[in-house]
C-alpha cells in the first residue's frame, strides 16, 4: 500500500481526485467503481466539476455501483443510489459510456445481483476501485469474515455496520443485508484508491496498515494489492 497523508479532508479528497482523473485521461476507456458514505462525498463533487470542466472526459468510461442497501431505492434518501445521484450523475453535464446503479428495492434482489455480476464480467477487470473503510475494516459491504473468493453477492450486514448506518437514514430504514461487490472483484482492480477521514477512524485505519492481512478485516486485505493508494487525512492517521 502506498500511503498517503494529507493535511485534511479537503487535501484528502483533491488527492484522490487527482488520480482518479489522471487515470481516466491515460485510459478514456476506464472501468471504474466509487462508494458512497461520508468519505467520497467532497471527492465525488470534485470529480463532478473536473469533468464538467472538460478536463476529463468520461465519455468513453464505464462505471458500476460498489454496493446497495438491500430494500433501498435511488429515492431513499441514504441509499447509495441516491448519494451517487446527489454528488455525481445529478451534478454531470456529461455521462459515462455505460453505467451499472444497483437497484436494492428490486423485489427481486436475485435478478439485481445477477445483472450487477454481468455487467461488472462485460468490463472487467475494474481499472479503478475507489473505496472507504468501515468502523469494522469492512470494504464495500464485505464484512468481517467474509469469502474472499466471492463475486457480487448478498451479505448480512455486521452489527457494527448496523449502528453506524443510522447515520445515513436514522431510523427510517433498517435494512438488514447488502449487496456488494465481492473482494475478488475489488482485489482485481488494476488500481485501488482508499479513502479515510477523521479521528473515529485512526484505529481502524492502523489495523488496516498493521494488522495481519485477513478477512476479519477486509480493508486489510488491501495490504497484499500491487497498486494501491490508502489516502488519509492526518485524523485518520494519528495512530499509525
Ligand atoms: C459505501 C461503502 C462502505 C463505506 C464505509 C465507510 O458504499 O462501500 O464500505 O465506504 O462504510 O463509510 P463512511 O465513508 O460513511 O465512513
């Protein structure tokens, strides 16, 4: 992991931007996959603006959702489809060639799961993932002690994840699984950006970069990928 500490989330999120965007400029065809959650929010407005800015042009680019809350829909606010709508395909003047949005209020979820595995197969392998960390290491929503050798599938949320998703959609919704991109998936893509902001996350963080490399902490996974970019804001970093 290449590890990169920023002075803050503003210069977290710029760094972040800057590679995502260099990377679509040497490769107009670019598979890539973004997350939702606190963490990308002011990266994903920047990236708005540099493409609207026609410094990069997505024109050519495909993209896919990383994960969904199982039973959330893009009008549900906290539904990841909703926050790429908010930060991103809302905001674009412009769109990618094709794109994948999981859809977590289809009834039937094992239709969605399978259209995700197909259309993440037609472009593989992602050229870009970008990623948060959960309180728990977990990465997209693979949670603890998760099959590493999984492709998109459905998962039981962890009780960690449970807790902390209040802050999304408070007690509105209490969904109680998720659908995500598997790590074999995450762990193929030819580059890996990882985002964390903020003191909550430093102990999180430190296991990620020093802990054994294992699925009880999935982000700590990313320690054996040969392109990867832990960003951090000095927060998060303060344990390392
Ligand atoms: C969201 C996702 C999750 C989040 C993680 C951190 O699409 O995949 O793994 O990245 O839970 O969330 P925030 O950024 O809200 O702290």
């Amino acid at each position: 992991m290449k590890i990169e500490v920023c002075s803050d989330y503003e210069a977290m999120s710029k760094k972040a931007c800057g590679i995502t965007s260099d990377l679509i400029k040497k490769n107009k065809k670019a598979f890539i996959s973004f997350p939702c959650g606190d963490t990308p929010a002011l990266f994903m407005d920047l990236f708005s603006e540099e493409v609207n800015d026609k410094k990069t042009d997505i024109s050519e680019a495909a993209f896919i959702s990383l994960d969904e809350w199982v039973g959330l829909g893009e009008k549900d606010e906290g539904s990841c489809a909703h926050f790429l709508n908010a930060h991103l395909f809302g905001k674009l003047k412009y769109n990618f060639a094709n794109k994948f949005i999981l859809n977590g209020a289809n009834k039937n979820i094992e239709e969605e799961l399978r259209n995700h595995e197909d259309f993440f197969n037609k472009y593989a392998p992602l050229n870009l993932s970008v990623l948060g960390i959960g309180l728990n290491g977990h990465i997209g929503f693979n949670e603890s002690g998760v099959d590493i050798s999984l492709n998109s599938h459905i998962i039981d949320l962890d009780n960690v994840t449970k807790k902390v998703m209040v802050k999304y959609f408070g007690n509105n919704f209490k969904p109680t699984r998720g659908i995500t991109q598997g790590i074999n998936q995450i762990m193929g893509a030819e580059t890996i950006i990882v985002m964390a902001s903020g003191k909550h996350k430093a102990d999180v963080v430190n296991l990620v970069v020093n802990g054994k490399a294992s699925n009880e902490v999935p982000a700590s996974l990313l320690q054996n990928h040969k392109n990867c970019f832990l960003i951090l804001d000095k927060d998060a970093a303060s344990n390392l």
